[in-house]
C-alpha cells in the first residue's frame, strides 16, 4: 500500500496541468474576462474572504501568493494550498452561488484581478464553452484537497510531511535538480498544513538543514537535491 502511494504522489505531480484556468479558455474569452476584472492590490495578511461568506465575485490572482485554509468549529486551521499568480479563487462558490467553502489571506502585497458574480454570470451566458474547463478545474481542486487531506491523515511522520509540502510548494530548475521556495510563513502557520505544532517543524526543518536537504538565503529556502528530498516524502 505505501508503494502504490508512493507512486501515487510521483504520478500526481508528473501529470499536473501546468496551464492556468486564463490559459485554456478560447482567445477571445480570455480577452472579454481580461476586460472585466476589476485591478485590486491588496497588502500583506488580508483577508479576500472567508468561509461562510456570501460568495461576491471571484478573484484572479495575478501577482503574489495567497494562503488557503479551511477552519474546525473549534477554531483548528488547516491548510490547503498556496494560490499562485494564474489561480483563481472562489469559482465553485461563485458559480453554484453558495458560500466560499475556505479562507484566503494574503501573505504578502498582492496584485489581484476580482470579477463579481453578476459580471461573471453575464459572461458564462456569452461563452458556453467555458462550462467544461470550469468542470475541470473544479475537479483538480478537488484532487488537490484529497491529496492535501491524504497527506496530513495518512503520513506517519512529519518529516514526510514537510518534506511533501516543501516539494509541493517549489519550483523546480530541471537544469540544475535543485528547487526553491519563497518562505514567508511562520513555523506554526507551515504546521497547519501538515497537522504538527510549530516546535516539530522547527525542529525537522533543522534537520532537513543538518543533512543538505534544505538551504537558506534570506527569505528563499532552497532544495539542493530534489531527489534527496523526494526520498524522504516518499520514504
């Protein structure tokens, strides 16, 4: 069973859509959403909108990174993904018309693109077509949660936790075999996405360091050998 999860992990990340949802819409849709987002900067640790909040619109995020959590009754965070420049944010909510099912906060200043539901709604009626790839990416972020629940319920130890996330989270140079991560989250913050406390990610991410697995500079950790590190995610 952990083979095949093993495998399972290599094959999701070997076969991931690299395209945006903007890229694979039909030219002259990708111009008319162009033309009809809002242009919004948005500081460091701010809110976009949280879960069980009447979905408004939808927000394209075009520079910066965006946390995106979900939260227990009992205040417990738990988090699902980085947003990255090209992803969009709150579709399913805006299209179903329901609340946004998570949270997303800036992590640092943030050039977004927000289109409202009445606006968006208006050009689904133009566009038709634009109903599968909607499809589609509503089923990858799916996946992406099961893959995130997967990891943080089934993994038996932190190290292969955090070293999942670290390779989920980098942006891998085929030249050279080495990644690197932009590191903007606290200790405690990076332990919601994986389950542990901010005392055992300082503590593998110590580690990790002590054996070449990681390195810092400034506010980039670096990942010298990817395929060191996947040994251990996939240990």
């Amino acid at each position: 069973m952990e083979l095949n999860r093993n495998l399972n992990w290599r094959s999701s990340r070997a076969t991931r859509n690299p395209r945006t949802f903007l890229d694979r819409l039909p030219l002259e849709a990708q111009r008319d959403l162009r033309s009809i987002q809002v242009a919004l900067t948005r500081g460091a640790n701010v809110v976009l909108f949280s879960e069980k909040d009447e979905s408004r619109g939808l927000f394209i995020v075009l520079e910066g990174e965006l946390r995106i959590s979900i939260a227990s009754s009992e205040g417990r965070r738990l988090g699902l993904k980085i947003g990255r420049t090209g992803d969009i944010l709150g579709l399913g909510a805006v299209v179903s018309g329901t609340p946004y099912d998570v949270t997303a906060e800036t992590l640092y200043t943030a050039k977004l693109g927000f289109i409202d539901r009445e606006t968006f709604t208006r050009f689904l009626a133009r566009y038709p077509q634009v109903y599968p790839i909607i499809t589609e990416e509503l089923n990858r972020n799916f996946n992406m949660v099961c893959e995130q629940l997967r990891n943080v319920a089934l993994s038996s130890t932190a190290p292969k936790k955090l070293a999942w996330l670290l390779l989920e989270w980098s942006e891998n140079d085929q030249a050279s075999g080495s990644s690197r991560v932009r590191f903007t989250l606290k200790h405690e913050e990076i332990g919601e996405f994986i389950g542990a406390t901010r005392e055992t990610v300082s503590r593998t991410l110590r580690k990790f360091k002590l054996h070449n697995l990681i390195a810092f500079q400034g506010s980039t950790l670096t990942i010298p050998n990817r395929a060191a590190l996947e040994s251990v995610a996939c240990s």
